[in-house]
C-alpha cells in the first residue's frame, strides 16, 4: 500500500506529494516546486529512493526543484504532452508579475524526459499511474489517478470548494471546467484527491458542494 506524505514548499505554498512503495523502498515525486534540500530529507528519512517525478503542469512554482532532484538521483521527469508549448517558453512557466521579478530564472528551465497522453498507463515504483488529461489551468495540464490506491493528484485544476485560475497563458475557463466534469468527476466517488495548494478533498465532496463547478452543467 503506497504511503504519502505532503511537504508544502515556496513562496506560493504547492503542495509537493512523495508517494512511497514500501515494498520496494522507491518513491514518486509530484510536483517540486522548492526546497529540493527538504524534500531529499524527507526522502532520506523515509529511506525511499526516488524513480520519477510527475509533473501536473509547468508553471514554475511547481518545478523549482526539479534540476536538482534530477541531479541528485538521475531520475526522469514525466509531463503532459501538450504542455510542451509550456516548458518551450520561459514566460508562460514564469508568467507575469512572476517573470520581472524572478532574477534565478535558469532553474525554471527544466527537459522532460516523456511527455504522456491521455489515457496512458504507467507503472512506475510498483504502482500503477493513469493519465488523465486535465486542460484548463494551462493547455497541457495532466492529473494522475492511482487505481488501487484510489487518489489522484491533480495540479491546479481542482481545490477543495474552488478551482483552478484561468488567467495566465493558455488557461481557459471553460475547457477547465469540462476536464472536472466529464473527467475528473468521472472517477470513483470515494476518489482521494491530493491537489497542488491546499487541503485533500474528495469527488464526491466536490460534487456536492462546489460552487464554482457544478457535476452537470447549469
């Protein structure tokens, strides 16, 4: 049974998941935004040794610490495929105010090793990943649900009672709330989900009583 834990990295508070396999001592990473030097603690005080990094999308507080992590193990960085548009562009991983104000912006400019599609399965520390295509907050944003775990780990595409923002590059509303609806609201009621700031909720909590994105369309 995987183990989670959640280490809150940046200025902007992201959620950062490890997901471990104790059976196999080897761990997933979700999102690093910050902090590698905390989030390798963690890891070493788990005694997991990481395999992956899975990206929900590109934006920069959401992969600060990816350089170093792949430095330090060597590992894979795993992203949705129409978010090459994304990472092929410093100021929409950085939009503004971000970019004016950032002065290290080198660290934000990070290779992905496969970028997935839809539907695709993955296996990856002894568990099983599906991909779901979650555009809206950026065109290229990728949710990962865990089938026997029964969670998905969805970026800044679904909160706990809120949304994800659609003003910076390539967002759009409308395609945000469609990937909630016909997608993630699709999974199994009982569905953990882990997003990128913020508490866990569930699919059938948001169901119920999120305002700003109803189950079925008004």
């Amino acid at each position: 049974m995987m183990r989670l834990k959640k280490c809150e990295v940046g200025s902007m508070a992201v959620n950062c998941y490890l997901l471990g396999n104790p059976e196999t001592g080897e761990a997933l990473i979700v999102d690093p935004g910050a902090r590698a030097e905390r989030i390798k603690q963690e890891l070493r005080e788990e005694n997991w040794r990481p395999v992956a990094i899975l990206l929900t999308h590109g934006h920069f507080d959401h992969v600060g610490a990816v350089k170093n992590l792949v430095t330090e193990y060597h590992i894979e960085v795993y992203a949705g495929e129409a978010e090459r548009e994304i990472f092929s562009d410093l100021r929409k991983v950085l939009p503004s105010p971000f970019y004016e104000v950032t002065k290290k912006r080198e660290q934000y400019l990070i290779s992905v090793d496969h970028y997935v599609k839809d539907g695709e399965l993955l296996e990856l520390a002894g568990m099983y990943v599906t991909c779901i295509a979650t555009p809206g907050h950026t065109v290229g944003g990728m949710s990962y649900f865990l089938p026997v775990e029964t969670c998905v780990f969805c970026g800044d595409t679904l909160f706990l009672e809120n949304v994800g923002n659609t003003t910076f590059p390539t967002g759009d509303e409308e395609t945000l709330y469609r990937s909630i609806r016909e997608k993630l609201y699709a999974l199994p009621d009982a569905t953990r989900v882990f997003p990128g700031h913020g508490p866990a909720t569930n699919i059938e909590y948001e169901k119920r009583y999120n305002m700003f994105c109803r189950a079925t369309k008004k």
